[in-house]
C-alpha cells in the first residue's frame, strides 16, 4: 500500500439526507498503482461518483483511512487539500466547469497560476493546441460547443502534468463521436505525462481500455478485476 498513489482502507461514507443517515460507502479496501488506469463501475446509486470524490479530498470519509498523493486525507484541513491537489491532480466533470466569464486560455491557465508556474499563460496555450483548440483560445465557455467545452476542461486538468487524474463520467453530455474523441485525448494525455488515471464510467468498451475495472454494487465493492 506504501507505493500506492491512492489507496483507501477500511472506508465508509455516510451522508445526511432528509430521511436521516444514507450510508453510500461500505468498507471500501483498495489501492491504485503510479501510472495505472482503473475504471470504477457500475449500477447509478452505486456509490462510484462518491469514491471518486473521496480520493480527491473533494469529499471526507466518515470511518476508515483513504491516502492520497502520499498524505492521510483524514489529516488535513481544507487549507491543506488544495494544497495537496495544487499541480499533483487534475479533475475532469461531466459537467464541464469552466468559469463562464474566462476565455478558454485563462480557464486553462487558473491551475498553472495556482501553482505559482511562471510561465503559465505560455503552458496553457500549448495545452490548448494539444486538445485542437489553439483557434478557440479567445473564445469563452458559453461560445463554445461542448466538445470543446470539454477538451479545455481536459486541457485544464492536465497542464499543470499533474501525477493524478480523476474523471466523473466525463463523455456523459456528449455526442458518441464527440465522447470517443475525448475519451482519446483523455488516455492520450495521460500517457504523455505518465499521470494515474481513474475514472468513473457506464461504458463497458471505455473501462475494459483500463488496466482494471473496480466494480461497485450498493456502496460495497463487488470485484475488482482485469480489464
């Protein structure tokens, strides 16, 4: 578990809701390798999302113990979570998540500038012609299809060559064709930068492109297999 990127022991989520406590993780074990891509399925309520969110520090466990990027998310305060995602992770949502009143560069440069890269804008405008959108730089969000609202989002996630990449379904406002095509660039730039990747999908054909498929089932892992 020591040389793990992510590992997780022991882990429980318990949210409150308006019917009382819904427990939405159960004993989750788990570890993910440096360099290793993992898709987490499975049914929609099964708890994949919120994994994925407590591997991040973007949300807390209730009981057990979940490691990231070498630190005991269980340990820091807000303060040191982004501290700790700054430059080493990289989040792609569904929904996009661009700041509306940011040309497409800028979106892509807030990351770089956060980790104090002196050389931010220059990055964020190769990254933009690495996702084909170097004619779109100027452009803002609401300007944008979303294809391309997605591919600054990947541009976005990976500049600052983070070691981590997290993605929430992120082809499931798309086209199939647009989806195939980020999907792509997704694994594409992971590899250039020897990032982890761990994603979240409904697709079969897009977790069987992973190393392994971790399947979950009513907030408990069900098998965690080859893909």
């Amino acid at each position: 578990m020591t040389s793990s990127i992510v590992s997780l022991h022991n882990v429980g989520l318990t949210l409150r809701s308006g019917m009382g406590q819904v427990e939405i993780l159960r004993d989750i074990s788990m570890a993910v390798a440096p360099g290793e891509t993992l898709a987490l399925v499975g049914p929609s309520g099964s708890g994949k999302s919120s994994l994925l969110m407590l591997m991040g520090g973007l949300e807390r466990a209730t009981t057990g113990r979940v490691t990231t990027l070498g630190k005991d998310l269980n340990s820091l305060d807000e303060d040191a979570l982004a501290r700790m995602r700054r430059g080493a992770m990289g989040v792609v949502f569904q929904s996009f998540n661009l700041i509306p009143t940011m040309t497409a560069l800028e979106n892509v440069a807030v990351p770089l500038e956060l980790a104090d890269a002196q050389d931010a804008a220059a990055r964020a405008a190769a990254q933009l012609e690495a996702v084909g959108l170097s004619a779109r730089s100027g452009h803002y969000p609401s300007q944008m299809s979303g294809g391309e609202q997605q591919r600054v989002a990947l541009a976005r996630a990976t500049a600052p060559r983070p070691r981590l990449i997290l993605a929430d379904e992120p082809t499931g406002n798309l086209d199939s064709a647009t989806g195939a095509a980020i999907i792509d660039l997704l694994f594409d730039l992971s590899a250039q930068h020897g990032a982890t990747l761990i994603l979240v999908t409904h697709d079969a054909e897009l977790a069987a492109r992973c190393d392994r498929m971790v399947a979950l089932h009513d907030g408990r892992i069900q098998e965690s297999v080859p893909a």
